[in-house]
C-alpha cells in the first residue's frame, strides 16, 4: 500500500503547495514513485506547480523525476446510495497500485474533500507561519498568560480522523506541524510560539519541526516547476549560500518526516 501524506492547514498562505512540491518532488528524486493529488479544485496552486514543471522540462529539453499528478475523477451522480463525495477515495485507489507515496494537498479552509483525506493520512504535515495568528488555528491562547487553553477548530478536526481511522483498525496518523517562515533572530514572540507549541504537542500528540525560511527563491522557481534539488541540473541559479541553505533546510526535514524505507540522500 502506498504510503499516504497529508498536508493540510485551513488557513492559506502558510506553505502548503511549496511543502507539498518539495517533499513529492525529493521523493522522486529519490527513485520513489510517488503520486500527487490537488483537493483546491479552485487554486489549484500544487497542481499548477508540476503542470509548470512538465512544460518547462518539455521546452528545454530535460528529465527529471516529476511526481505523477492526476486530476480527481469526475463526480458520481449523487443518489440515495452514493450520497458522499468519493473521487477521493477513486484517484486513491487508481495510485495505489504505481505509488510508493502519494502526496495530497489540502485548500486552506474546511472542505468534505479535506476532511477525508485527513482520515487517509499516514503522515499529515501542517505547516504555520510562525505565529500566533496562524497558531490559533491549532489552539485557544490565553491573553494575559499565553498558556494554552484548549485544542481549536482545526486540532478538533484532526482529533476526529484519529479517532476513524482507530475504530476502521488503521495505523495512527504521524502528525507533525512544520514552523515555516522562521526569523533569522531568536525574538521574543517567536520563542512564545514555540513554547506554546511543544506545550499543545504534548497535549494533543504532533511533532514540531522547522521548515522553510522566507527566501524569494520560491517565488522564483514556481513559473518553471522546478524545486532546490534542481537548480544544479538545469543552470538556472548559482548555488549561492542562501539557496545551499535552503537545500539543508529540505534535507532536514525530510530526515525528520521518518517516512517508512526511506534513506534521505540528496
């Protein structure tokens, strides 16, 4: 079975797409087969990403490993004996057979496409922006001591596709919420964050990890599909220490994802 990976935050902004093509795409260059599916039927942002990255390759003339996106299969009429949406569950099972890992993006609000796709997940990676706007959707903060109070809308969320997936005798969901946009400096609020986040971790069961810096880099490489790990193969940018720094960043956190048969080397 294909090991299936999650990433989901019901606010936008915060990485989503940008995780999604750099943890397929690395897996791919890793000699995985990896499928990809896009539940923001309107952005689209992910999907766009790697139809980017095939017409670029196309042009110029290159292969490289690209992840094996799919459109979701269309609608079944709707009746009393299929009254739930199941395109998910139908692109699933297509990958299944030709995936090592398939890897799902969410739209940033709450949707029943994203809902099930939670309860799917082998591994969900949440990405915030590191802050307390993003982390509220986690958690309930109090103002005056800044402990947390209680799980929020999106943690409740993710609750309820633990508790399915346990009642249908399915392997935990490894959640782990990945702080991006990290300042260069320990500032105060950012030490707050993360104290509030291992606080609610223990309490609720994720792992916190860092993920990526801002850089201008990834607003860069999105027109061509291309990721870090490619920038050596097609000549586009020197590999300066901003974007050495960047590959490092990746590389750390796909070590730290523990995904099932899988030795990072890049």
């Amino acid at each position: 079975m294909a090991h299936i990976i999650v990433v989901g935050n019901e606010k936008g902004g915060s990485g989503k797409s940008t995780t999604c093509m750099h943890v397929a795409t690395a897996l791919a260059r890793m000699g995985q087969r990896v499928g990809a599916l896009d539940l923001d039927l309107r952005q689209r942002t992910f999907g766009r990403y790697i139809e980017n990255r095939r017409a670029y390759l196309a042009q110029a003339g290159l292969s490289l490993p690209t992840p094996d996106y799919r459109e979701l299969p269309p609608a079944a009429s709707a009746s009393a004996d299929t009254p739930q949406d199941d395109r998910l569950a139908r692109a699933v099972e297509a990958l299944q057979p030709v995936a090592d890992f398939i890897v799902i993006d969410c739209p940033g609000s709450h949707t029943r496409l994203s809902q099930t796709a939670h309860t799917m997940a082998d591994t969900l990676i949440t990405p915030m922006n590191d802050s307390f706007v993003d982390f509220d959707l986690l958690a309930r903060v109090d103002p005056v001591t800044g402990k947390v109070k209680g799980p929020s809308i999106y943690a409740e969320m993710v609750w309820g596709a633990r508790q399915q997936r346990a009642q249908a005798g399915l392997r935990p969901i490894d959640w782990i919420v990945v702080r991006n946009r990290l300042g260069a400096q320990a500032m105060h609020n950012k030490k707050k964050v993360g104290a509030a986040l291992e606080d609610l971790s223990r309490r609720i069961g994720f792992r916190v990890l860092p993920g990526f810096s801002e850089r201008v880099i990834f607003r860069e490489l999105f027109p061509r599909g291309l990721t870090l790990l490619d920038l050596k193969d097609t000549g586009v940018d020197q590999m300066n220490l901003s974007n050495v720094a960047a590959r490092q960043e990746l590389r750390d956190l796909m070590t730290g994802l523990r995904l099932p048969h899988l030795a990072v080397g890049f």
